[in-house]
C-alpha cells in the first residue's frame, strides 16, 4: 500500500472504516472534501458487517425460512417432509453476504475518490497551525504521518468479558458463535439484550436448548416494559428457559461443555449446564492506544464525550459511532453521527442526534421495533402521557401471515396529542418502525394519523389502529 506525500493535507481523516467511518468518509466525499480513511483490517465494513448486524440478521433469516418450512403443511405445501439444516450452507451464504458488501464497500470509496489507508490509526496531540497529525502503523510496523485539518474518531467496540474468562470454542462471543461448525445442542446465553436474545431465539429456532440468564429484572431492559413482559412470555412458551434478576456466579468449562453458576431472583443458587456459553453483556469502546489522552478529549468510562456536533472538547477532532459516550451502540446511531460531523465540517446545515428519535430494533421471532419515550420514562418527565394499544390479533395481514403474537403501543401526550413513543412487538416490528420514526421527526399528532391513510390490508395498518386506541377508536379491535 502506497501512503501519500506527507505534504497532502486532507480536509477530515477518518480513524476507523464500520459503519460511522465509511458513512462519513462518503458523505464528506459528496461534500467535495478531501478524505482519508484509515482501517486497521484489510476490509471495510467493522464490526457491523463482519461479526454484527449483517450476518446475524442473515442467520435470523434463516431461521425464519426454517420456522417457515417446519408449517409448511399448514401452509397447505406437502412433500416438504421433515427439512434438515445444511449448515455448513447456512455459514457460506453468510459468507457471501458479507463478502459482497465488502466489494461494494471497496467499489464505493473507489467510486468518491477517498483515500484508503491501512494500518491502526492515532491521533499525535492537538493541531499545529490547524493541522492535525494522525500517525498510522500498518501491519509491518511501518509508521507514516498523515496531515488533516480535522480528525473523525470512528474506531468502533468490542465484546466485554466476565472478568476472568477469555472466549474460545466454548465460551464465546459474537465472534465466535457466528462460525460456530454445528447448530449447538444446548447455550447458555449470558445477556437479555439485543445481541443475547437474537440468538437465543435464532438458535431456538434450530432446536437448540437455551437458557437466558439476565442481570436486570426483565429482558431487553431498554425497552417499554410491557414489550419485555409479552416477550419474556412468548420466549417461554417457545420452550426458552428465562432467568431476569439473576446474578452469574461462576461459568466453568465442563467435560463436554460449561456450567453457568448464577443467584437466581429470589437469591436461590441454580446451575445451568450447556454445550456453549455466548456472554452478551454488552460492548467496551475501542478507545485505548489512539492517542486520545495527548489532546484535550474529554472521557467518560472509556467513551468519548461530544457536542451536538460530534466534535470533541479538542477541537477539528471529532467522535461517532460506538466509541461516543450518550448515545446507544447501534450502527444506524454512528452513520448518522458520521453525517452530522461531516457536514460541521463542511460548513453545511445538520441536525444534532436526538436519542428520542432513534429506533431500536431486535430481530428476535417475534420481532421489537421501538422509538421514543416508553411510558414509565414519559411520566417521569412529567408528561400527562395517553396510551393506545392494538393487538396484531385484530389485524388481518397478521392472520394471512400466520402471526398474530404481539402489539403495537402509541405513547402520547395528552394535552396536544404529541407521540411521544412507539413500541411494536410483532411480525415485521423492525420494518415498521420506520414510519414512527419519520412522523415523530416531523413533529406529527396522534390526530393527523388517524387521518392518514394506510394500505389495506398490511401490518402498517396495525399502527392506524393503534393511534385510534388513544383516543379509545381502534377499529379493528
Ligand atoms: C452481534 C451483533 C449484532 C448487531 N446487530 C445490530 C443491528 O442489527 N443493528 C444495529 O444498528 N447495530 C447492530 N449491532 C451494533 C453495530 O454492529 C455497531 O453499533 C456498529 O458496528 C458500530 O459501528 P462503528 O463504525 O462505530 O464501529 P465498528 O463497526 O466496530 O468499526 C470500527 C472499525 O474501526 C477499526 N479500527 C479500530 N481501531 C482502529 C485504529 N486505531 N485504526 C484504524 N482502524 C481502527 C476496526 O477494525 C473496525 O473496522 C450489532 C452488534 C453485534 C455485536
């Protein structure tokens, strides 16, 4: 690889290619300004492509066709008989999925003329004459220097660990479960977030015994409580044993697998023995080594703290992603940071992150697709908070699809009607989503969308029917 002269001073380098980094380096592209964009992997894409969101959702995908075919009768499709999982093919279309977004990935920084660099990235101190120096050591320790007048902090997370277990073939983290060589027998998932319970329902799915074992007093903690409940049931009635409010003790490697020691909610001692152990008990910001303590960058737990901006207390020295202290770790959240720290630096217009108009999303069977307040955060911000619900029992697209588990529920404030919150559990719940979102970020009421139109029949018309219930006028329930 070829390093540019040092006399080359870019507009914004960019420390990190997932998903925050390869977002903004385009988008700072499309802005006409100079962009380098330094990857310590040989490939774009972060944790986000090759560990994280893609191929997990491909593997839940899956699992859906596998759920699918096993009704297949009901269905009224025969001589399906009893299917049987490749999954050796299962892992190898995964593969491909990532490898052609890796391709697209390399065609589109092609494609905006940004300047690709390997090797891990650091920042030197504080601009000289407005010039920042961001040193990069590629992979035969061969350091070079890299001029920029700004500095965009993109360099991701990774797994926390229990303290003093190291992951390998049966202590694993999302890294190792995603190329797992057989459908485990039994896992023990460490975890009720969004990472823990996508695979415990995708593996659940392909017959594996799971059992869930979660610190917090409910699953998917950040969630509307009233999701984590209905969840925490249909989770069960699927055959997946649920522990909340449990404290792990000891996960110790077995004969033939791990035992999971844990206090259990009423403070009984209780063993889970599995094949595997995934620990999913969240992500450590990849902060250490890059220079961040030679400037004027202000920390929080190893998370960096940003304006609305996105720009550091140092300043041209910009953080998105999952390395941003405030703001939850999803690739959506650090593409948009990436938009918005682009476009300052451009000199463009932008809109600061609001973390009530981000969507959260867990891809379990069935699916959480959720936006905003739930309802006990909106009345402890005071609000006089209205709520409506609707069943997808009472929505007929939900029968044609043979999946009725689950509910949409509108939180509202009660004076001007102003949604405040959206909470889906159920079919498509992730899809969905996308039209709270876009009504809550133009400002919308529950009165203007009861008055909106919505195709019949879809799920969509779900969240018509739910909007009715605020004011106690669903139709279909
Ligand atoms: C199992 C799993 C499933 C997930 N599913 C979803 C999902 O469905 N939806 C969603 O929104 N989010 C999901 N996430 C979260 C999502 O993956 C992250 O929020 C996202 O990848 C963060 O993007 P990022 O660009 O900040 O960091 P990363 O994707 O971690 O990328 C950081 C990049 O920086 C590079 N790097 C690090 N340090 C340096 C350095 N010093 N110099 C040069 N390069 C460096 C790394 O090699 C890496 O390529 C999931 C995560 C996991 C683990």
């Amino acid at each position: 690889m070829e390093f540019p002269l040092a006399e080359t001073i870019y507009d914004v380098a960019i420390i990190g290619g997932g998903p925050a980094g390869y977002t903004a380096a385009i988008r700072g592209a499309e802005y006409g300004l100079k962009v380098a964009l330094i990857e310590s992997s040989a490939k774009l894409g972060g944790t986000c492509l090759h560990v994280g969101c893609i191929p997990t959702k491909a593997l839940l995908f899956n699992a859906e066709i596998w759920d699918h075919l096993s009704h297949a009768a009901e269905f009224g499709i025969g001589g399906i008989g009893a299917p049987t999982l490749n999954w050796a093919a299962v892992l190898k279309r995964k593969d491909g999925i990532i490898a052609k977004h890796v391709k697209g990935l390399d065609f589109l920084m092609k494609k905006h003329k940004i300047e690709r660099m390997e090797g891990f990235g650091r920042l030197t101190g504080p601009a000289t004459d407005g010039v920042h120096t961001v040193e990069v050591t590629n992979a035969a320790d061969e350091i070079s220097q890299v001029k920029t007048k700004n500095v965009i902090l993109a360099t991701g997370s990774e797994a926390k660990m229990l303290p003093g277990l190291v992951a390998d073939d049966r202590i694993l983290t999302n890294i190792e479960i995603l190329s797992l060589n057989q459908v485990p027998k039994s896992l023990a998932v460490i975890g009720a977030g969004a990472v823990g319970m996508e695979f415990a329902s995708m593996f659940r799915t392909f017959g594996t015994e799971v059992s869930i074992v979660e610190f917090l007093p409910r699953v998917v903690p950040v969630e509307d409580e009233e999701i984590s409940k209905e969840m925490t049931r249909l989770f069960k009635k699927r055959g997946i044993d649920v522990n909340t409010g449990a404290r792990v003790e000891k996960v110790e490697k077995t004969e033939g697998g791990v035992k999971v020691t844990f206090t259990d909610a009423n403070g009984k001692t209780q063993v889970k023995e599995a094949e595997k152990v995934l620990v999913a008990v969240g992500r450590t910001p990849r902060t250490g080594g890059i220079g961040v303590e030679k400037t004027k960058i202000e920390m929080e737990r190893g998370f960096v703290k940003v304006d609305g901006a996105q720009e550091t207390a140092e300043p041209g020295v910009f953080a998105i992603g999952d390395i941003v202290a405030g703001l939850p770790q999803l690739a959506h959240v650090g593409a948009m940071a990436g938009v918005v720290a682009v476009a300052k630096i451009a000199g463009r217009e932008f809109r600061p992150i609001r973390r009530d108009r981000i969507p959260g999303c867990t891809y379990t069977e069935p699916q959480i697709g959720s936006v905003g307040l739930t309802e006990a955060q909106a009345r402890e911000k005071g609000y006089e908070v209205k709520v409506g619900k609707f069943p997808f029992a009472g929505n007929s697209k939900a029968t044609i699809l043979g999946s009725h588990d689950g509910f949409v529920k509108i939180v509202a404030d009660a004076k001007y009607g102003e949604i405040l919150g959206v909470h889906i559990l159920g079919p498509q719940a992730t899809e969905l989503i996308a039209e709270a979102v876009a009504v809550m970020e133009l400002e919308g009421t529950v009165e203007e969308m009861i008055f909106t139109i919505h195709a019949h029949p879809t799920l969509a018309e779900s969240l018509l029917d739910a909007y009715g219930a605020v004011e106690g006028m669903a139709i279909n329930a």
